[in-house]
C-alpha cells in the first residue's frame, strides 16, 4: 500500500479520518453479517471490499496516531505470541 497515498489522504482529510475509519469498520461488520445470511458471490465479493477499505483506513489511522513501523510491528508480534499460547493452551 502506498504510504504517500495515505499520507495525502490524511493530510487533505485530517482527524475526521477516524470518524471515516469507524465507518468503515461498521460496514465490514455489517457486509460480514449479510454474507452469514445470504452467502453468495456478491457478498463474499462485498466482504473483500470492506477488508481492503479497512486496510486503507488502518494505515491511515497509524499515520494519525504517529506510530512508527517498530511500535506496529512489536505490536503486531506481542498479539500473535499471545494468540499462539492460547492455541497451544486449548489443545
């Protein structure tokens, strides 16, 4: 993903970009929830669009908050260590 994008968007756009983000979030869940209902090829194809706007929002959201690649990647290996005890703790 380009982070120039993302830095344009959250410069053209600024904080209301978490607002967008949670909006965003609301329609993957929502897009998840009509494919559980109704699983076809259009909200399966719905679902993708959602995670990828999701993405494109994350990456804005950690520009606005000012973390550094280190801070998300620690981040990012704490959570799946902790996942991964978890499985291990249920088998």
């Amino acid at each position: 993903m380009s982070s120039k994008i993302l830095q344009k968007a959250v410069d053209a756009f600024g904080d209301q970009q978490k607002i967008v983000a949670c909006e965003e979030l609301a329609e993957l869940i929502q897009a998840i929830s009509k494919y559980e209902r109704y699983p076809t090829v259009k909200t399966r194809e719905n679902v993708l669009e959602e995670i990828v706007d999701v993405g494109i929002m994350l990456g804005q959201l950690e520009l606005l908050f000012e973390y550094t690649d280190a801070e998300v990647k620690y981040m990012l290996k704490k959570k799946i260590s902790k996942l991964e005890r978890v499985l291990n703790e249920s088998e």
